[in-house]
C-alpha cells in the first residue's frame, strides 16, 4: 500500500545525514508513546464506544482545523461547532467533511496536513491525496472503518501502543469517568491530571460560586484563606487517587508571589468577596502558583506552567461559542522576573519539579533555557501549541541545548483533544529529533553512540522521569 507519509519526511537533505537520521529513528519508531498531557475525552475509554463521524471525531474538536477554515471566511457554524444560544449548525457530517476536503490546501505547509495525511495513510488506510474530488471516498472509508471494533477507542489506545495517557480535568471535576475506566477491568493506563484554573483564577467566569462548590465538595471552609487552601489539598489528593502525578496551569502570565501569611489572606478575602481591582486579581495568581508549587513539595504533583496566551482574543466569538475556538493568541511573556519570587521561596528545593512552557519562543535562549540550565526545579517542556511543528521543534532543540542541554527538557508531549492524531505527533516528535542529532553527529559534536541512546530518551525516557509515570 502506497502512504501519503514518504519515508523520510523531516529528514536531512544531505544523504549522509540523512541516513543516520534514518537509522536513529528506526530504533525510537515503535517505542511506547507516554502521553503525559493532553486534553483527550475520558470518557472515550471509559464506554469504549464507537467514534461519530468522520467530522465529529476530526474536524468538530480540532481547533486547528476551524481556525484556519474560519481565517479564510468559513463560519464557524458550517463546521458543526455548536453556539452557545443553541441556534442551530451544520450536523451532516458528509457536508462538514466535503467543506474540509475542497478547502485542505489550505494546510499546505502546516504541521495540520502533516497530522491528517498520517491519520488517513496509516490509521485509515487511504492512498489518495485528501481533495473535494475524494471527500466522499474518503469519508465512506472512515465510516466503514468507525464502525468496526478494531476502531474503538480503547482497540486504538493499544493499537497506538500507548503506554499511558494522561487526561486534563477541572478541580470540581468528580472523575466519574475515570472511575468507569478502573471498574471495567481494562488494563489500558488512564490518568489525571489536576486543572484548577477555575478556582485560582478571579477571572474566571462563575470563580465566587466554583469556590463554593469546592466547599461543598471538600468539607472545607472556602470563604477562609486556610480553608480554601486545605481544600485544594484535598482536591489534589483525590486526584491523585485517579493516577494524577501532575498539576497543570493556564495562567495569563507566568508572574509568581511570595506574600506573607497575612498579605494573603488579605489579598484572597478582596478576592473571594469581589473587590479586588485588576492589578491585585493578577497578583492573587501570581500568589497562587506559588502556593501550588509547595503544595507540589508536600504530594510530589509536579507542576506544569502554561503561560503566555491572551485567552479568547474576540468577545464577539467567546458570547457565541464558548471557550478554546481558535481565539487564543500568543502573547510576550518573562519568565526571570516573573519566577523569581517563587523560585527564592523555594525553587532549590530537591524534590520538586516545574515544568516550563512558553508560546514566546524569543524566551527560549535569553530567559528558559539559562533558568532551567541551573535550577535543578525547572525543566523545559516542549515546543507548545502554536509552535507543536516540524520547525518549532527545531527551533526549540536549537535555542535551548546549547544552555540547558537535553537532560533539562522532558522528552515530548502532544497535549491534544485529537485522540487519532497521539501517533502522528509523536513521530513527527521523534523525526525531528533524531534529524538533529544526526546533524549533532555530522559536525562531530556528538558520538554516533551517544545519538543513539538519547534518540530513546527523547522519545521515551525524559517524559517517563520527568513526569513521574
């Protein structure tokens, strides 16, 4: 069967280097994926039913996809993305699938065609270049494929041959699902991962009433400084129970504080009762990112920082369609300035873990790679989100190795809502990595032997320690 996949995309040019890339890839291609951050649905392996359509399983929840269609004039409406007002969309699956298939050359060059060419090639089996000519080919074929027991989610979790995945859920979350997944007897490894962006952000839209919910769940006093903290380590505890090893944080900025006992009961009390101005809503999540990483220090949860994003850019899109739409838009971010009250309290600790990430690549060589080249808490993650791409990986290779080496980064993670698209992006992972070390090798700045065995930790290994699974 022909592949839509040549062989040796992403490699050198060169036919040396190409070679060795080619070679130290064969060894990492069929390792164990570690998922340690995604965004996948537990509730897929917990039923293990059959995936919808065609376009409800590959178009509906890729924000990819509908950001680029709606860039070129698309509504968000032909694409069955549902509105918040419950005016009706497009529910024909054929139609949303035919709209995607006529207008895919708009993902030339985008890691986006590198993921579905791969999707329809390897998972689906199809040789024909997706076009509006092969949109209902192409979706019978997946059709026919949904509907057999091969297809679901649970088959293609060890199809994937995925080690262990690790869901994203809200602090109030009751992780009914996961619970599902450990009484069906599967031996599939589902974990959790905690999210408490909607009790320790004031921005965050229900924050007073999520707080009392987190009372009533906890036994806690949420209305107390101490309370509300005691009840975030009875949240983290539980999930911990579910298989958590990490917490995870979508703040606007990476800012951190230090306050006293006093300053930030304070500070939590003009919060919780809704008097406090901007400035010191921004600086109570500057407190609490600090609180969550000695909270790391005391469960061993390792902290993951994902800053840098001006959430829900257009107002006009976030009334009509919710949350994460494709409106989420990079933004400057610092990270020495901003860590630094945090990593004086107790960033030497041995113990603890953070896991950076940025969408500001400029931080890569002047601010990320020289803190975590020196503290032993910080680790890099990998390239994220608008850069999760054939040249942000290189990039990142390429700004932060010559200051933080490998050993300070965590492998890879897809941090995706694609279930089918997991095996794609971790070879393309794992192809981009072993080209640069095949380069590494060619310039004689490191052993051939060497290249070998790190083509394995990147691939495997540094995820599996760095987020403790």
């Amino acid at each position: 069967m022909m592949s839509l996949i040549h062989r040796d995309v992403l490699f050198p040019a060169e036919p040396t280097v190409r070679s060795l890339a080619r070679a130290l890839y064969e060894t990492v291609a069929g390792l164990p994926i570690i998922s340690p951050h995604g965004h996948t649905d537990p509730r897929w392996y917990a039923l293990d039913e059959p995936f919808p359509d065609p376009a409800q399983l590959l178009i509906v929840p890729d924000h990819y996809i509908f950001r680029m269609l709606f860039s070129q004039g698309f509504g968000l409406e032909q694409l069955g993305i549902p509105r918040l007002d419950g005016t009706p969309v497009e529910t024909d699956g054929r139609r949303i699938w035919r709209l995607f298939a006529e207008n895919f050359h708009l993902f030339r060059g985008t890691p986006t065609r590198l993921w579905m060419d791969y999707v329809l090639s390897e998972l689906f089996g199809i040789e024909e270049p997706l076009s509006g000519a092969t949109a209902d080919a192409s979706y019978d074929r997946i059709s026919e494929r949904l509907a057999e027991p091969a297809y679901r989610p649970r088959a293609l979790f060890e199809r994937f041959n995925i080690e262990v995945i690790a869901t994203t859920e809200g602090a109030l979350d009751d992780l009914s699902w996961h619970k599902r997944i450990r009484e069906s007897g599967w031996r599939g490894r589902v974990v959790t991962a905690y999210r408490p962006d909607a009790v320790v952000d004031p921005d965050f839209e229900g924050f007073s009433k999520n707080l009392d919910r987190m009372g009533e769940i906890t036994g806690e006093d949420t209305g107390s400084w101490q309370g509300y903290l005691d009840a975030h380590r009875k949240r983290r505890a539980f999930f911990k129970t579910f298989g958590a090893t990490s917490s995870d944080h979508g703040h606007p900025d990476a800012a951190t504080e230090n306050l006293s006992t006093s300053e930030a009961a304070a500070l939590f009390d003009r919060v919780r009762t809704g008097k406090a101005d901007p400035a010191e809503r921004g600086r109570f999540r500057a407190q609490m990112l600090t609180e969550m990483a000695k909270m790391s220090l005391e469960d061993g949860l390792v902290l993951q920082i994902h800053p840098g994003s001006r959430r829900n850019h257009s107002p006009a899109m976030m009334a009509r369609f919710g949350r994460d739409k494709g409106f989420d838009v990079p933004t400057r971010t610092d990270y020495v300035t901003a860590l630094k009250p945090m990593l004086d309290a107790i960033g030497l600790e041995p113990g603890l873990t953070v896991i950076l990430f940025t969408l500001d690549e400029s931080t890569y060589s002047r601010e990320l790679a020289p803190l975590a080249g020196v503290y032993p808490a910080l680790k890099l993650g990998p390239a994220w989100w608008f850069h999760d791409s054939p040249e942000g990986m290189r990039r990142f290779r390429e700004l932060t190795t010559e200051t933080a080496g490998f050993y300070n980064t965590v492998g890879f993670n897809d941090d995706t809502r694609a279930f089918p698209s997991i095996p794609a992006r971790h070879d393309i992972a794992r192809r981009v990595d072993c080209a640069f070390l095949a380069r590494l090798v060619s310039e004689h700045r490191l052993r051939e032997e060497e290249a070998f065995e790190l083509a394995g930790e990147l691939a495997y290994t540094l995820a599996k320690k760095a987020y403790r699974l």
